[in-house]
C-alpha cells in the first residue's frame, strides 16, 4: 500500500516543493494527503485544492496539522518539510514530537546548534529522520561510495569537490528576484551564503562518497557582489580524519556554469571521478591501468536502477530515490522493527555535519582564513 | 483532476510497462485504475493487486476491458497499450472503436499495411492515439526542432542519425534472454530487427527535428550474429524531400554503446548536434561563429522543462513530457474540442512512417542495396 | 647523418609545402638542400634564397632538377612533391626514373589510371615512394592498427568514418579564395571534390587501422553549395572483404566543424574510437567490460612516440612521424638493403587505393547511386 | 640566416633537452652548434657527435665554452640550458656575463635569492633571458590572455588551477627511477617538491592569463608518497592583487591523470576555461550568453599558429613558439635594438615570481598552513 505523506510548505509559486511531490510520485509508494502548505492561509487553501488534498486536512498551521494527523487512525506516515530554512528545526520538532517521520529538505536547520538539538530529539524520539542530499540518490553516487567502501582505490589521499553556478554572477537580488533575496539575506539565510547553499552538499558528497569525516577547515569567503552581505565564492582547504586533505571550491558566479558540482577522489590505488551535470558516467582508474569508464547499467555496475544503461538517469529520478529509501525506512519504523535508515540514506548526522562545517567556514573566514576545528574553535597550525 | 489510466500488458516481468507507469505518474495527471495486464491470469490477477488496480477492474482480456471501460461512467480516460509489438494493433483497434484515447508504444505494428489501416482508424474516429517515440519528448529535441522551424539553421542539407548500442555483440538469444529471444525472431519481431527496434527511433528524431519527410531511402541490413535471423547492423541512406540527404547508422552490435543515440544536422545557415546520453546540451553553431553550448533551461532556451539548468532531465523526464502532452490532449478530447494533438506529440501519421521505413530498408536490402522509395518499390537511381 | 631532401612546389604563397618542411625539420633528419619550388621563376628564386637553399640548386624545373641531383656526387636523397594535383605523376615519374625517392603529397595522382601507372613505375624501379597520409602518423592511429592486428577486437563487422569539415559551407569559391577555386575546379581537381580531398583520408584510415579492403563501394555526391561543380558532400557506404561493412560521411558544409574526422571499428570481441581532433585519445572497449581510456604514452600503450602522456601530440608530429619513417626508408634504400617500406608507412599501394576508391564513389554516384566494385564497374546487387 | 643555439646540458640519457632541440628546429630559425652537453666528458662528445656538433665546439665545461664562443667571430647567438635545476644559476651568470643570451628551462633556479640574484644581472647586463614557461606557448593561452587583457570577461573575481599527474602515484624512486629520484630529494630539488615542479606552471599560467599577482598565499603540502621527503600533493589558496581569489591543486599522486593542467577564470562580466590536454579549445562565457567554444584558428580567433583549425597544436609547437619568439628577441638584440622581450615570452621576472611563490608555499605549509606574503612572511590574516 502506498505511504500517506503530508507536506510542510510547497504552496503555489514555491519551487523546491513540487520536486519533492514529483520525486514522491515517481515510485508510487507515496500519496500526498496533508498539508500546511503556506503561511498565507487563502495560498493553502488553493494549493491543497489544487494538489487534490481534501479540505479537511489543509491546516492552517504545521502545529495544528502535527496534532490533527499524529490523531487520526488514517495518519500521515511521514511529513515533507519544504519551507524555508528557518522553520525546519520548529517545524520537525512539532512533527518528530508527534511521533511522525520526517523527510527535511536541506539543510537542515539555520544554525548548527539548532541542528544538534534536532539530532538529540531524533535519537531521543527513534523517529525518522531523513534529509533530502539529494545527489547522494544517484546511482553512480552510491556506486562510488561502494567502490571506496571495498577498497577499490585503497585509502583515500585528497579529495577534491567542486560546485560552480552563475546565477549570482550579477547583482540579480536588487532586481528583486526572490530566490537571490532571501539566499542573500543573514537574516533569513544565516551566516553563510553560498557556502550553506551550495558548499554543503559539496562537503556530503565528498563524506558520502569518501567515507571520511573533516576534522579541520580553512575557508576564505567572499561576497563579490556589489553591496552583497553573504558570500558567493567560497574557497575552503580541509583535513580528513586518516590523514587525507580536501579543497572545495564552491561559487555562485562563475559565468558559464549552472550546477557544476564536480568530485574527485585521490587514493593511494586508484582514483575517481563523478560529474553531477553527467551523473551516469563514473571514471574509475586503478593506479597504473588505463581509466575505465563506468555507466550506470553498465557492465560491473551493482547499484541498482530504473533505467537501462544509455537511458540517462535525472535528478528526479535521484530525488525519487531518496523518497523511495524514505519509504523503506518509515514501513519499517511503523512495523516497529528496530530502527537505523538504510545504509545510503542521509539523515541527522549528515544535517548536522553540514550546519558544523558552515559554521566552522564562516569562523575560519571571518578570523581572516586560519584553521578551525569542527566547533569553529582555531586550532594548532598543522595539528590536523 | 487525475486522469484515469488503463493499461494493456505490463504485468509482473515485463519491462516497459513499469517505466510507462512511472512516467504517467511523474507529473501526477494520471492514476492507474484498470488493467489486462497480462495474458496470463493469475499473473494478471496478481500484477493488477500489487499496482493497486481494484479487483474488478482487472480484466481477463483486451477485450473484455475496453467493452466494461467504454461502458462505465468512471470509464478510463486512455489506455497505455504495453504488449509485444504484434498485438498493438488489434488492441488499440479494440479501446479505438470503444471511442478510448491510446497511448501506444512504439513501434506502432508490426507491419507497414497495419498501420496504414490503423491511422485510417483514428481519423474515422477522431479519437486520440499518441505513440510514444520518448526520445521527442526530451527538451533540447523540441528545443532544435523549434530552432530549425524558426530557420535558424536555414534550409537543411544533411542529416545524420547514429543509434548505437551493444547488447546484441554477442549472440545472448542463445542463453535464453527473453528480449533477445524475441526480437530476434521474425515471427515475433516481423522482418526488421535493429532496423525496427532502434532505427524508427533514428528515423523519427530525424523527421522531428529537421521537419523532412524521407522520400526514398537505401539500406544494407546485416545479420552478424551467428545464425542470427534479423538485422544487428542496419546502415541506411535517405534522400528527404526538399534535396537533403541523409544516413543512418544503427546497430545493436557495437561494445562500448549503450544507447549512443546522436542526431547531427546540417543547415546550410548553421548546424545543430544532440546526443542522448547527455540530453540537457545542444550544440548549435551559426555560420561562421563559434559554437555554442545551448543547456536546457539555460540562456535563450525557450521550451519549459522540470527543473532548472544544470539538474539533469532523464530519459524519465522525457517520458513523463510525453504523458503530460497526452493529457493535454485527452482532456481536449473529453471536452469536446476539435482535435489535433499537441504540435509536439507523435500520433498514428509518425507511427505510419515508421513502419513503412522499416519496410522500405528490409525491402531495398533484400534487394541487394538499391534505393527504394517509401512504398518500397525500386525508384529511379538517383531520382529522388 | 642529416638526408638530403628536394622540393617541387612549395613556393611563397603555397601552403602545404611549408608543413612538409616543418615536418621534415622535427626530427632533425632531413636538410632541405633544392628545390624547383615554383613555375614562376621569380618566386621560385626568392622562395630558394629565403629557405637558405644554395642558388645554384634551386631549378627553374622539376625535370631540369631531377636529371641534376641525380648527377651530382651529394645530390638529395629524396624529393618530396608539394605541387597542385595534377603534376604529381609527371613529377614522381621523372624522379623515380632519376632513381630519386618520392614523398608525395596526397592524394597519389589525378586519376586512377595515373595512379596505377606511377605504382608500376614504383614496383619496376623498386625505388621508394611514399605517400603522406599524414594522419596514419599519429601515434594512436598506429596503436589502434596494432590493436586490431593483434585480435583485440576480433573479427572487424563494421567500420565508420565521418570527416567533417565546414569551410565551404558558403559559396567562398565566388570570392576567389584561392584553396576554393581550385578545390571545386574539375579541370584542376578531377571528378571528385570532398570525396577525393577528405574523402580518400577517411578511406584510408578505415584501410589502415582496420586491416581490411573495400571490395565495393556505393556512394550519393552532392553539390550543396550553389553553381559548385564538384560535391562538397558525400555519403558512401562500403563492403569490405571478409564480410564487413562500412560507411563513410565526408562533408566539407557543416558548419561548426573544422577538420572532425572520426574513426569507429566494430568488432566481435571488441570496439575502437578515436577522433583526429583529440588525437592522443583512444577509446577501446572490451566486450563485456568498461571501456578503457587508452592514452599516447600511457598504461599499456606501445606505439613509440617524442613527448610524454598528457604532452598532446599535434598534427605536425604525426606529420613528422612520416618523414622519420620516409628518413629509414630512404637510409635503407641507399644502403642497398632490400626494400618495402616501414609497415606503417602508406606508399604507392595506398595511393592506388584512395585514387581507385574516388573514382568508384564519382561511378557510383553517378549511375544514381549504385553498388560498383573497385573498377567503377556496377556490380550485382548485395554481391559484395 | 639562421641564429646559432649552444646548449648546456641535454647530453644522451638527458630529456628535456631533446624537446629543446626539437623545438629550436621546428620553424627553421635555430641551429644547434655548440654545446656542453654532460658533466661526463665522454658523453658529452658522444652525445655533440651525434647532433652534429663540430668537435671543437664541443666542450668540456660551461664556464670554458661561454668565454669560446663569445670569443669566436661566429659564436653562438643564445645558449639554451637545461641541466639539472641547480647548475641554471650559474650557468646563466656565466653566459650573461659573456653577452650571450640565455634560453632557460623552468624553474629558473633552486632558491628564489638565486632567482632574484640572476634578475637582477640581467637587469644589469641587459641580455635577454627567456624562461621556457612552454604552456603560455600554446595558441589559446595567449588567446585567453588577450581575451582578459582587452576586457572580454570584466574585472577579474576567482583563478582556479589544477594541475594532476600521476607518475609519483607509487614510490618510484625506490625503484631508482631517476626522474623521481632527483624529483623527490631536497639536496637536488630544494624545498619544494610538486609545488616547485609543476606548481611553478599552474602559477605562471594564472599570472598570464589573468594579468594578476599574487600578493599572499596559503598552502598545505603533504608528502603521500612512503618516505618521501618532498610534497607531492599541494593545496594552495591565493589573493591577488585587486581583489581576486585562487586556487592551486598540484598534485603528483591522483591516478588516472598524466598531465592535467587545467585554468579557469572567473570574471565579472564573463569566464574562460581551458585545458593544458585538449589545448586547441577554449571555452569562453560571456555573462548571460551560452558559452561558446572558440577553437585555435577558427572563427574570432586571433591568434596566430601553424597549422588550419582542426589540425591540432601540440606540446611541441607550443615549445617551438618560445623559441621562435626567442629568436625575435635575440635578433633584435643582435641588432641593438632596445630590449623587452616580446609580450608573450617569459623571462627573469616570472622566473623570480615562481621561486618566490614556491618559498612562501613551503613556508606557509612549514607553519602549519597560514597565509604569508610573497617575501614568505606571515601577514595579518584576512590582510590581503
């Protein structure tokens, strides 16, 4: 049977919530039947309308809809947080507190202490929690992650990610654009700009893919944008728990890119490569072997997927497969098993990982680009 | 509201079906409600309960189904007709008189004369029949086929089709594998193999990009599988109306291609080059400029898409475009208005196209390579 | 010791003549010691005193200069032809009845006839004669003939070669552009345009690396551009011995396209890409494996070659790579050591081939698009 | 006329200078005739021997051959050096003394106080010095170059350079490989291990092609290599003069890669990108256009080269471009004329920037990865 899924945010004129409702469509495991999906009460009420969400249940209010739903026989399964970042942690503590699983969009909170009050809630309460970084849903992704895993190219050495967009590249937030408003904005967007939008899936791709944790960070951010108040273009060097080093290169300026998020991984025998904007294509090299490109589909290829080789995979059908993972997990909490979300799933760790690495970014910069450790805190030159 | 689906075929173990139910689904327009899902009952029965289909509207036979649905008020809107290639035409002959839309697969029939008197079908009747060529529906195809329509490339001189793939490198019918098993035999498959399975779809990117039709065509089909009875390797020429010229080199018999369809096409003012596997980019070059890289949803692309530049669309994606045309044009119908489909939205007159250039190569081939016209009969050397 | 190299043509104002130099120098081998390097006698004068060639050795004729070097104790030891076309067999003719080594430029001759006679002359006076098809010197080109010889694809079923060039996609003959004029000028170029200035290149890269000889040929010329006399777009299709088949796109009206001539070989047990454009490259595929990145100088690659992996080698390299093969030739040649060329270095059989195989395509072609054999002569249809 | 070239170093068994003599061959403007080619003094006359060097030209010792040929009436217009790094110091002391100009491999000495100490002597002496920085040779390199310098893409905001190879993937100087060998030990190497070998190049093209200096960096250099005493992996973060930002990665260990010299620049108003390995190709974005792939020799292209579009440039003609702009500066010296180089050609004062760049990349790594100037002082954090 399906899963009942209600949606917090994602009214008309949102953009990251139809995504999510396609991605929950895909597989046919999810039907979306409740919703708060926008502060403005006659906005929600049309979207519910629209979406085919029967009128009863379109709250006014993610609070009221957190009772109402954790009350019904015919329940909610799972709610799909969508609004803007600073309602995440108020609204998944509302729902997790209702014993209701939670599928977040990143990231997860604004701050890094939020997040770690989230992730103590999470463990405190076994509910799901699950954080849509959506790129980990690819499958050559999780081939990558897998090929690491088994030591296919030995310990890892240097990881590089980069992640380039243009849309920032003219001053396009005094022009009123919504989406450059509010990801331009402290007070709405945090301490970081392009290094929370964007750099945060560069550090979840490399810990994904890699394995590793950071343990230190050096960030130079800047806002090259007349009159911008939060970075575009960050420059970060890491250190890696093992011993690896990383740099990420992440900017919303670069004219000529759209979202080039770009993985390299060194290590001692063998090396990969992953292109987000190709995402079917691996390149794997064994040290002192020609490279090989691996497809999805493709011959040695394990990581399952909808499509045959040579039939692109997109990134609705990655989204989808983070739904679809979402979907394995909540059966599996309401048929009380015990209670870790599949292995590829990203959750409150991931959430905090990221909202820590932002945070620590934003310190090492503003102390004019000097290591950090994870809590933001200067460490010894070197000792990393 | 949703529209509602029936499908034929598609049940437990087939393959299309599935990627035709995701892309009904992507979009949400659709809701699978009824089915004669296989020809096997209990698998019927069975595939019919695990996709949700009521139990009494899981029919026994085609039949049967398009009787019950035509007479029901909650009838279905359309039906996706996913069987082997022979039995389109009598089950979309079937849901046709029934006065119920067809979503067919491709190809149309299984000969040229069954799907002339198909088409003749659906104009007698005016009722929909959409034939899902997917790879139309991707958007850098209707973006080039809009780019050559405005004349941006001028009058076209040359068109070349290349659709690669390697599944049949080695002769897999002999282990059993039901796709091959049945695509090699002639008594399933009719008289084209490659030429049929992949070189419609070349045939049909060509005419829907360059807005040629092919006027004769030349074709040396090759059998390179041991003892294999249908083409592997089909090399074709064309002569489109207008005086351009075209080739065509498809083949299921090349290691290292999955599904290597790239489109080239020459204007005499530019020319145009897109390759499946990588669908979000078109390469356009004005005469006399420097190429540029055209990336669906990126600058001066005109046609709408789901998410923006740099998130890649899949071949899912480009399915899921063809069902929501397909509603689009159902709806139409269900309303009474007058009825063609939707400008980009292959129908019965593509389908006729196909099967008559599948018929044209087998017959210019068995010739011994001479140029036939679309009738199949020889023509002139050098007259078209 | 440095060889003693001739030149005829190659004046001021040529074009080719001064690659040939070039390429000659790169390696040190060769010292380009006289020259009739012009008809006109002024510029062939200026032309000797700016290459630093002593006067007395520049010659008013290629005739007048074969019968002196020949005479004089350090007279050249090879000659190489850089003239238009048409003066390629009387040069050669007289040269090698001079006993003077010939390195031509391609293609060998006029005609077929001139051909075939001027290979007789070869084969009669043993003297060597080498014709530079230049791209047979880039080293993946040879470490793809190696591949195919030694049985890492297998049987070879199909060979494509596209040459894509876009330099007369517009009418630049009416603007007397000199390489135009001539090029589209059946009096000065023969029966072939694009089929015989690119079109003999793509055939006798298929020839080289694949090992295999067209036994037939069917071919669709056509002059796009407007009043152009001679096709600058060709379509052929080919069947080679033992079975295999084959196509060749030779354009020179595509725009955006520059000098793309790309090489696919299918085989049983494996497949080869490579493409001039991004020569160091080669692609090779397994069946059933990855494809593998095969790179000039990397992992595996035996073909000998000046700069390190990731050093690209240019045009002018492989050009070279000719003339160091011509140097050995010639080396043995004097030496009086028994005389076939180096295995990879094309000569009059070559020419003989590329000559045969436009005059079979203009034939073809002609009769309206027919299958001839080598002769030009029609041939049963699918006989080959 | 000819110029006439000396060498020190090169000797048999030697490498880079072989790819000098080729490249001082290519356009014919070099001859190579004198030399002190091996410390060895049977070497060296074997190896002045077989390059056709006049016995009493070859000699026994730099010193003894500067004071020879600026003795003799026809001794040589430059000398080319290209010893082990250390001897280039004195070596250039000793033939600018003589007069005599000097073609000098990279890096320009060990120390960046040698480097500064031979700026200064040619500042003094005014004979040309001519670092041979091969990559700013290529045709597209200086393209882009003009591309920023006349405004194409606005003020310059990021510079990203990569720079893979693999060959120090595994220990290979345990194996005695003595490449490696000399590579990876201060005693020969100096301080920096990659970041001197191959760092030097990724700064050097940044600086090009940008017009920008470097004003602090920020490294973090590891050795990955088991007992390796030099860094073979570099992470570097720069600031720029005018408020640019970069990146370095050079890295000696990334499997997969051989020669992987990649720049991008990011400006305000538009972004280039290319790529050491496919070096004919740049790609250029002017802000809110697609970009466009601008080809040596093709449309807008301006530049001059060798060879059409298509017919790809090399390492080598890259190499033959300093040399050849080196002969114009040696002639105009010759002649008296006032004496910059020519705008393109690198000499001491880049030479100087990459020792210094190397000093403080070793020093800001050496205090645990802070930034410092380019005297290799820390400086105020954030104060660049």
């Amino acid at each position: 049977m399906r899963l009942k899924l209600g949606m917090v945010g994602g009214g008309q004129g949102a953009f990251i919530g139809g995504l999510h409702r396609i991605a929950a469509r895909l597989d046919g495991q999810w039907e979306l039947v409740a919703g708060a999906l926008s502060s403005d009460p006659i906005r929600a009420v049309l979207s519910a309308h629209t979406l085919g969400i029967a009128a009863e249940r379109s709250y006014a209010s993610y609070a009221a809809m957190a009772t109402a739903e954790a009350a019904r026989a015919d329940g909610i399964d799972a709610v799909a947080i969508v609004t803007p970042n600073h309602l995440h942690a108020p609204v998944a503590t509302a729902f997790l507190h209702a014993g209701i699983p939670v599928i977040c969009d990143k990231p997860m909170t604004r701050t890094a202490a939020e997040a770690e009050a989230l992730a103590a809630l999470v463990a405190e309460t076994g509910v799901p929690f699950i954080l849509t970084q959506t790129y980990t849903g690819y499958a050559m992704v999780r081939e990558a992650r897998a090929l690491v895993a088994r030591g296919a190219i030995g310990p890892v050495r240097h990881v590089q990610v980069e992640y380039l967009q243009d849309w920032l590249a003219s001053p396009v937030e005094a022009t009123g654009q919504k989406q450059a408003l509010w990801r331009t904005d402290p007070a709405m967007s945090g301490d970081g700009g392009c290094i929370a939008d964007i750099g945060t899936h560069a550090l979840n791709l490399a810990t994904f893919v890699s394995g590793l944790a950071p343990v230190a960070v050096l960030a130079d951010l800047t806002a090259f944008g007349p009159g911008r108040r939060l970075d575009d273009n960050a420059a970060v060097m890491l250190r890696f728990d093992q011993g690896a080093k990383g740099m990420i290169w992440a900017t919303q300026i670069a004219p000529g890119t759209k979202n080039a998020l770009r993985l390299r991984i060194v290590g001692a025998a063998g090396g990969l490569s992953w292109d987000q904007e190709h995402p079917d294509d691996l390149s794997f090299t064994p040290l002192g072997e020609p490279t090989r490109l691996l497809r999805r589909g493709g011959e040695t290829v394990l990581t399952p997927s909808r499509t045959p080789a040579g039939h692109p995979e997109g990134y609705l059908d990655a989204f989808a497969t983070l739904y679809a993972d979402a979907a394995q997990a909540v059966r599996a909490y309401r048929s009380r098993q015990a209670g870790d979300l599949p292995a590829d799933l990203p959750g409150s760790a991931e959430g905090v990982s990221g909202m820590r690495f932002v945070a620590a970014c934003v310190a090492s910069s503003r102390k004019g680009g000097v290591w950090v450790d994870l809590d933001g805190q200067s460490c010894r030159a070197g000792a990393a």
